[in-house]
C-alpha cells in the first residue's frame, strides 16, 4: 500500500491544491490552540466561537475542494465511483479538522479525550489526502472505523465510561461531527456497491487474455 501511495502522490496541481488547503485548516487550528492555552475566552466551549473557528477551518476545505473539481470537473462529471471517492476523501478531512477542534476543547478538561482525538484527527486528515489514491479494498476499513466513531460517541453520551467517569454533554461540535460521520458511511457504501457492480461486470482476467 506504501509503495503504491508513493508512486501516486506526486505534487501535481491538484495535490498542492489539497495540501494547501489542509495546511489553512491546520493554520486555523494552531490558532485555535494558542487561544486555549493562554485561557482566551473566544477560544472555547461557545456555541458561536465553535462556528467562527469552523469558518475559518472550512476555508481551507473549500479551497481545495474549487481546486481539486476545477481540475477534473469533466472527470468527476462522468465517473461517479471517482467522484464518490473524491466526497469520501473531503468529508475524512473535514472530520479530522472537526475532532482537531475537539482535541483544543478538551485538552484542559479531558486528558484522555484529548488524546483520543489527538490520534483519531491525524488519521482521518491522512486517511482522507491519500484516500483518492488507496486501492477499494480498503474502503471497509474507513467505513468500520467511521462507524466505530459514531458508536463512541453515543456511548459515551449515554454511559459515563471509564476513564471519563462522567456522561460526555451534546455540544454543537459533536453534533455536526457525527453528521458528517454519518454522511461519510452512506458515502462509503454507496462506493462499495458500486465498486461490487464493477467487478461483476468485469470479464475474468483469463478471458479477457483470451479474447
């Protein structure tokens, strides 16, 4: 899979328009942190803060969402399984931008839930800037792992579990989060499916050398 995403990942216009709209998000972010750490008020929990650091995050997912369509729009026009991908792709990311958020939140209150997000936020921001390039086999293991978020997040919200010890609050963050989370395994079937569709109505490798 590493040699494969090598040889993929080459800095093409449409990779450095990805690139750099995940570094204006990880910009905002960093912002973002330095306000909680040095105890900003405009920096946490509110309702109307979350929107604004979302807007500025989300800035840079559009931009590199105008760069990449812009680039292959006539593609993505006719190949819906490699538009599918390209969605699949942006809303990992935009997940991973939203859990970064969650990590600045709970980094004074939660050390746990923190680290949690500090590991989930990299892995889906990675996950969703190589997902284009990622063979269909690995398609199942994004969309368990999705469902694996989504499922953490109503137990926790349900249970108080340990190390938390504490039912976690329904926060406009999270909220948005798990409708992306949810978007993103509707996304992923519907990919699988059609990637099923297309092996079956592929002839066998042996005929078609025949043939």
């Amino acid at each position: 899979m590493a040699r494969n995403l090598l040889r993929h990942l080459h800095i093409s216009t449409e990779f450095a328009f990805l690139l750099s709209g995940v570094f204006i998000m990880l910009v905002a972010w960093a912002l973002n942190l330095m306000g909680v750490i040095s105890g900003e008020s405009d920096s946490g929990h509110g309702a109307s803060d979350v929107y604004l650091w979302l807007f500025l995050m989300f800035q840079g997912l559009a931009f590199s969402m105008v760069g990449v369509v812009g680039l292959n729009y006539r593609e993505l026009m006719v190949n819906t399984r490699l538009a599918r991908r390209y969605l699949a792709a942006f809303l990992l990311i935009a997940d991973g931008g939203l859990h970064l958020l969650a990590f600045n939140q709970h980094l004074v209150g939660s050390v746990f839930v923190a680290a949690f997000f500090a590991v989930v936020a990299p892995v889906q921001i990675l996950g969703g800037i190589t997902f284009p390039y990622q063979q269909p086999r690995f398609d199942v293991a994004w969309l368990l792992f999705t469902i694996f978020l989504i499922g953490t997040y109503l137990l926790t919200r349900t249970f108080p579990i340990w190390p938390i010890g504490a039912v976690e609050d329904i926060d406009p963050l999270g909220v948005i989060s798990k409708l992306i989370e949810f978007l993103t395994v509707g996304v992923l079937i519907s990919l699988m499916r059609s990637e099923s569709k297309q092996r079956l109505s592929s002839p066998p490798a042996s005929l078609t050398k025949t043939i």
